[in-house]
C-alpha cells in the first residue's frame, strides 16, 4: 500500500485560505467547512468559504490586473508563464496525486494518470498563446480594409466539477490563460485540495499578481461569481440542474458569456457483427470507470438482439472481478465523492428495482469499507425505455443493458434523451457506423473505443449536455471576442 507523502501531509495541515492577487488571505468572514476522504469518512483538511467581499476583492484584482499587467502582455510570456506551470505539477507530479486520491477519493493509479493529462492540456494551450490570429477581409473596395482581431474577454469565473478536479480545473485555465484572460477558479466544495494547491504553483511558476484567483466555498460562492457584474464570462462544468441557474444569473446581471460543460446519458451501441473481444476489453470500463462519475459514461447499453446474451453475460463475469477499496490500495474502483451522493445513487438503484431487472450489484458495501462510501457496481437489464434510471444522469456506478432489432428502432431509443454528450459504435461495416454517428444527436461519438480524448479535439454536447466546445483550437472561441476594423483609406 502506498503511504501519504510528507509534503502532501503538511500541505493538508496549512491553514485555510483563499489566493486572491497571489497572495494567501483569510476569508472576511472567517467561516470553514472539512473536505472529507471518501474512503473513510474522516476530514482532510480545513476548507476557507469565499463570501460577497471575498468575491468583490477577486474580482476587483483580477480587473486591476487585466488592465494593467495582463492585456498588453506578451503572448510568449503568456506561454513561458504556462508551460512553466506544467513543469511544476510534472515536478509535484507525487503530491497532486495523492492529494487528488485522499480528496476524490479515486485509485492513485488513476490520479496519476490524471495530473499527466492536466501537465499535456497546458503544454498544448501554451503553444497556442502566440497563434490567436485575426484576419484580413476583402470588401471590394481598393480604398477601404477590414481587418479582425480576437481579444481576450477580460475577468473569466470558472467553475469546476468534483469528479476530475484538476484536469478540470486545467481544462478550463489553460485556454483562458493562453488568451490573455484572468481567471477566478472555484473549486468544487467536496474537491478543493489539489485546486489550492495548484496556487502555490502559480504564484512559483512567476504568474502576475490578480492573473490567478481561487476561490474555495460552497454553492453560495459559486452563485456570487455567476451574478456578479464586472465578470465577462463564467465557464461551467457540473449538472445540467445548476448549468440552467447559470445561465438564468447571466440574463439577470450583465449578460455575461456563459459556456456550459453538462450531464450526460451516453449510448453504448454494440452491433451483431462488432468484435467482441475488443467490445469486452472496453465496456466494464466504459460503464464504471471512475465508479461511474464521469458525464460520459455509457450507462445505456444497447446491443443488438444476436449478441445480447453473450456481451451480457461477458460484462456480468468481468464487473464480478473488478476490485474496490481505498484509492491508495490502487483498486479498480473506489468510492462515491460524497455520503450524498451515495445516497442519491441509492435513491436511484431503489427506483431501478421497481421498474426493471437487477442482474448484480446494487448494494452499499459494508465491513472494512462501512465507514465510506463504497456501493458495488450495478448493472439492470431492460427493454423499458421510459424508466427513470434510463431518463436520468445518475452519476454512480449504474448501468441499464437494453436489446435493439435494428439501426431506426436503435436511433429511435438513442436519440430519446435530453442530454446528448457522447456515444460509442461497434461494428466492423464502417458504413453502418458513419451512418448511426450521423444521426446520433450528441457532440461526441467513438467509433470501436471509448473515452478517447486528446487536448487538441473538441468536447462538448448537444441538446441539454451544455453550450461550447472544450479543448483544442474550438476552446479559444469562448475565451475571447472577435473586433472588426475597418480602414477608410
């Protein structure tokens, strides 16, 4: 079993503070709340809860700072800046993990593999701080040019989700740095460890002062940051509910960009002709990585009458061998983020045995995992496709396996959700597989693999999955805005 480091124990024994103009402060009003390790239910560490004034001073910082330090600013500083900053989480690579494991509770392994994927988004979004390019546009006119220019927004929010804490927060930082913006980050409440720790790092890696806010708090921060009149954009990830709200305090305040990063209910469609070794090797993953926290997760699958039995029963014997226990024994699965959302996904599990068929899990697990909060993975065999559990984004380690005749019945069941995030195909007629990508309504489709991401690909949904495009060049639109200017000559 691995040992918590030195560093990342004295990290969890600093004093609750907040990063505001690279300095850390106490809340004004001096309020706390205990992060919690998941796996056993014992507190982390302090928590300081950012309110109105602390807002209003972050804001205030990062507006100072836009106008003076950081809008003339050299685009290859900007990149120095972040790809240093990539060099420091490869440097602390050790403590960003452990720190990740105790707070969301997710194997080491996969923590790892986590901040090596956050150390690759900065790097790409560093090379692209010297490219952001207008252009110049004929009109027809020898006496007149028009020529554009993309210019950073100003003060950007961004609000992370808990279940991938710092890749999340680096999704987001990484563009809106590159383009010129400063950046207030609030963390998820559950998951702020390794958000503050990364502000040690950019205080280290030579960031001006009000270039990098962070904030830690609750629901009400978050709120604040969203209504609040002098922020230019907030860029959120997080459930479709709270996505809506977002939205909704843009219209009420200044009309401030907003992009969208929301749930999920992704199809996994299996064919009678796919491989089925390959589809095997993939879909126990694909239905429970990450104890099924992940907006992409494909916890509707679909296979094709001819192989149902057979694929089923393929995922049964495998989702039986997966290893669950405490991240730092590096297991296959560890627990849910919260006691809340244990009991929501048990809410749902409770709803699933009502409405369809329970082949295996279901159950919180008890023993030397009691005090977490630790639930089998589940899987329900169903053709009922107005189900709650086949609705609704559950965000657990769930999954409904459901039959299909042939490719309209199958986009018929597919495209009958409001979200529309991912979704995979597996068949070996790639014509058929070009022909159901097309018309699955949703911003992602993998054809034989899944969850297949890289810093330079889009990713964003249809439908009620959000508004925008994260990663690659796509990401740069949400952070600045398009001038046009025109020359009489």
């Amino acid at each position: 079993m691995n040992t918590v480091s030195d560093k990342a124990i004295k990290f969890l024994n600093k004093k609750p503070q907040l990063f505001i103009n690279n300095e850390w402060v106490d809340s004004k009003r001096g309020e706390t709340f205990p992060t919690i390790n998941p796996s056993n239910g014992k507190t982390l560490m302090q928590i300081s809860v950012a309110g109105k004034d602390d807002v209003d001073a972050a804001v205030l910082a990062a507006r100072e700072a836009f106008k003076k330090r950081v809008r003339d600013m050299n685009p290859s500083k900007r990149a120095a800046m972040i790809f240093k900053l990539a060099e420091l989480i490869e440097r602390d690579l050790d403590i960003l993990s452990q720190l990740e494991c105790l707070d969301n509770g997710k194997p080491l392994n996969r923590a790892v593999a986590d901040v090596k994927a956050a150390v690759y988004h900065l790097k790409y979004y560093a090379g692209w701080a010297d490219k952001i390019e207008g252009s110049v546009i004929p009109v027809h006119s020898p006496n007149v040019m028009v020529q554009t220019r993309r210019e950073p927004l100003g003060v950007v929010g961004l609000i992370v989700p808990w279940n991938f804490p710092l890749v999340m927060a680096i999704w987001k930082l990484s563009p809106a740095l590159a383009c010129g913006n400063c950046c207030i980050l609030k963390p998820a409440e559950q998951t702020s460890v390794t958000a503050l720790y990364l502000g040690q790092l950019i205080l280290e890696a030579g960031f001006p002062p009000g270039m990098v806010q962070i904030l830690t708090g609750d629901g009400e921060t978050g709120s604040l940051l969203t209504h609040h009149n002098d922020i230019d954009k907030v860029g959120f990830t997080g459930s479709t509910e709270v996505g809506k709200k977002v939205l909704e305090a843009s219209a009420k305040s200044n009309l401030k960009k907003v992009s969208l990063e929301l749930g999920g209910k992704s199809p996994n469609i299996i064919f009678d002709d796919a491989d089925i070794k390959r589809v095997e090797e993939s879909l126990v993953w694909a239905s429970f990585y990450n104890s099924g926290q992940e907006c992409t997760l494909g916890s509707r699958i679909y296979i094709q009458n001819k192989k149902l039995d057979q694929v089923l029963n393929g995922l049964v014997k495998k989702t039986k061998a997966l290893t669950i226990d405490e991240g730092f024994r590096n297991p296959d699965l560890g627990p849910l983020v919260s006691d809340e959302q244990l009991t929501r996904v048990k809410g749902y599990i409770h709803h699933g045995k009502k409405e369809t068929e329970l082949i295996l899990g279901g159950n919180k697990i008890e023993g030397k995992l009691s005090a977490g909060y630790f639930i089998e993975p589940t899987i329900f065999r169903t053709d009922n496709h107005d189900a709650k559990i086949i609705k609704d984004e559950i965000f657990g380690p769930v999954v409904t396996v459901s039959s299909f005749e042939d490719e309209e019945e199958l986009i018929g069941y597919t495209n009958d959700t409001r979200y529309g995030l991912a979704s995979a195909i597996w068949t070996q007629d790639i014509s058929r597989a070009y022909r159901v990508a097309r018309e699955i309504e949703a911003g992602v489709v993998w054809i034989n693999g899944y969850d297949m991401f890289h810093p330079a690909v889009p990713f964003g949904g249809y439908k009620e999955s959000g508004i925008g495009r994260e990663m690659g060049k796509s990401a740069l639109d949400l952070y600045t805005q398009e001038k046009s200017i025109w020359t009489n000559l």
